[in-house]
C-alpha cells in the first residue's frame, strides 16, 4: 500500500484541515503550520505545499529547506507572496485558485460603479444627518471604463460592466484581439489611455512590471471626474499620492479593496474621507468560498495522485495562469 501524500498547509484552519478533508482520508495527510519554525521542520521531504492563506511569506522564506518541493497551490488569486527567485528558478509547479472568486469580485466592483455615478456615499452620509437633500446623479451607461488585466477576473468585471451599459477598455501584459472584448490594449500604453476614461479598474497581478503603476504622474493625467476602483493589491497604487489626488480633487473618488498595509492602520486619512470606500480585502469573499477554494485543491490534488496534468497552472514568468492555460 502507497503512504498517503504528505500535505503541508500554511495558515489558520478552522477544522483538522481545510474543509472537505474527509474525501483524502488514506490518500493525504495534512500537516498545518503557522509559524517559521514548524515550516522549517515539516519542509523538509515534502513534495506539495497548500498556502492556504495567500498572504503569507513563510515559504518565501524558507525555500532553502524545500528540498523535495515539486508543487505550491496558492488558495488564492494572486501568487505574489508565495513568489520568489528560488520557486520561479526550480522545476516546482505552482497553481492558484483561478476562477472561484470571478463572480463575486465582478459584483462587488459594478456595485461600486454604481454607488459613485448614483452619489449613494453622499446619500448615506445625508441619511446620518437626517437631511433631505435632492441631487441629479449620473449616468453610468456610456462611460467608459478601463480594466487593468483581463484574466478570469478581468473578464468577468468587464461582462459585468458592460451589461450596465459601460464601455469597457481592457488592458493586459501585450496587445492582443479577442473575440469578447475586441482589441485588449497593452498595458505599456496604460499612461496615454489614462486620461481618456471614467472609471480604472485594477486587477492586475502585482509584479516587478505593475508595481506602482499608478502614481502621482499618474493621477495627475486621469479625469478630475474619474474615479479608481483597486481590487489587485495595494502595491499597484502609490497611497501616498492617491490621497493627495483624492483630496485636492484630482480625481472624484476611489473604492479601496486593498492597501499597502493591512489592515489599514488606523491613523489612514483613507478612512474619513468621505469620497473613498474603504473595504476590507474582502471583495472576492462569498458565503462558501472556503468551501470552494478546498474543493478546488482536492480535485488537483486527485491529479496530482492520480499522475495526472493540474489544472490553473501559473506561469512563473508571468505571475498568472496565462490565457491559453487549462482552467
Ligand atoms: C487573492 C485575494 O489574491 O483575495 O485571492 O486578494
């Protein structure tokens, strides 16, 4: 009889492993850790790694002790934490969790679109002061909306937008044709579409070539009327110059899913001003995403056990699972 897989899971667990663990019962075993030193321990002789929470850097920081490492599954979107030179240099597959939180980041980010053309963010303060004040708001069809990666994610934001009627301008690592969203804009051309939209929506991966991609120089080019909706990672944005521009009214509004630092420290001016929506990195977290975010990793895991190709494999180069992957 084979021994079960060997499973070592990065980040808090609720039950004994992540949910559903039941269905691996004498194929893998799970061995949580939470801190450097058990990493260090239970890396060693291991072949798949499960970084359950996405955030973390403990493996970053200990790939020297990943000796038989052959597979990292990120449950998340974004593999930016768990890269590094070591894991992109090695013959390791990494995977993430592409496809389980399309639907619900598109949601949250049309309802934002929609909260800033109604003016509902002065409506609700209005509301706090008892005060009846009638406005004309916008409307949000026939503006145009630039997306910032067209992944999964991206795409789904933007089928979602347009079927409010928005135009949407996407934007990716080249210029491309597709037969969605016709031309797919690269994202070397991001300065000179910039001033020309209503609405940025980024969604991005954060790596060596989008980090700060949104700065001072930036802001300065986009539409005082514009507004920027940030579900990537903090990092993408310049903070310091996002409130700047939000407060002398460079720009009208932003809707803030993540930040430079999280949580969002509680002396942030972003929590008072009353043109920001501040969320907490929360935008892709449905009822019964954990579920499906285990779910995902056990159907891998099956093909990994069974010698057969994973699926959402992330192109190491990139920082993504590339568009002709498997999903
Ligand atoms: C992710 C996220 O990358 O929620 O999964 O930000």
């Amino acid at each position: 009889m084979t021994e079960p897989q060997r499973v070592v899971v990065i980040g808090e667990l609720s039950g004994a492993g992540p949910p559903g663990i039941e269905r691996m019962e004498g194929r893998a075993e799970f061995i949580q850790v939470l801190d450097a030193t058990s990493l260090h321990a239970a890396l060693p002789g291991t072949e798949v790694v499960l970084m359950w929470d996405f955030r973390s850097s403990l493996l970053r920081n200990a790939m020297d002790r990943a000796d038989s490492l052959r597979w990292v599954h990120v449950a998340g979107a974004g593999v930016d934490a768990a890269m590094s030179p070591e894991l992109q240099a090695r013959d390791i597959q990494l995977t993430n969790a592409r496809g389980v939180f399309d639907r619900s980041i598109a949601e949250t980010v049309a309802g934002w679109a929609l909260v800033f053309a109604k003016d509902m963010l002065r409506s609700w303060q209005l509301q706090q002061a008892a005060t009846w004040q009638h406005r004309e708001t916008e409307i949000a069809a026939g503006s145009t909306a630039l997306v910032v990666g067209m992944g999964g994610i991206g795409r789904e934001i933007a089928r979602t937008l347009r079927s409010l009627r928005i135009d949407v301008v996407g934007m990716a690592t080249s210029e491309r044709s597709d037969d969605e969203f016709g031309v797919i804009r690269a994202i070397d051309d991001f300065d000179e579409v910039l001033p020309l939209v209503d609405l940025v929506v980024l969604v991005v991966p954060l790596t060596d070539r989008t980090q700060g991609l949104i700065g001072a120089t930036q802001l300065a080019s986009m539409r005082p009327t514009a507004r920027l909706i940030n579900v990537g990672r903090g990092g993408l944005v310049d903070e310091a110059a996002l409130v700047d521009a939000l407060r002398s009214g460079t720009i009208a509004g932003a809707a803030l899913d993540v930040f430079a630092e999280e949580p969002l420290p509680a002396d942030s001016p972003l929590w008072a001003m009353d043109n920001v929506i501040v969320s907490p990195h929360m935008s892709a977290d449905f009822h019964g995403w954990l579920d499906a975010l285990a779910s995902q990793f056990m159907d891998n895991l099956d093909r990994w056990l069974d010698g057969e190709p994973l699926t959402h494999v992330v192109d190491k180069r990139l920082g993504y699972v590339s568009a002709g992957e498997v999903s």
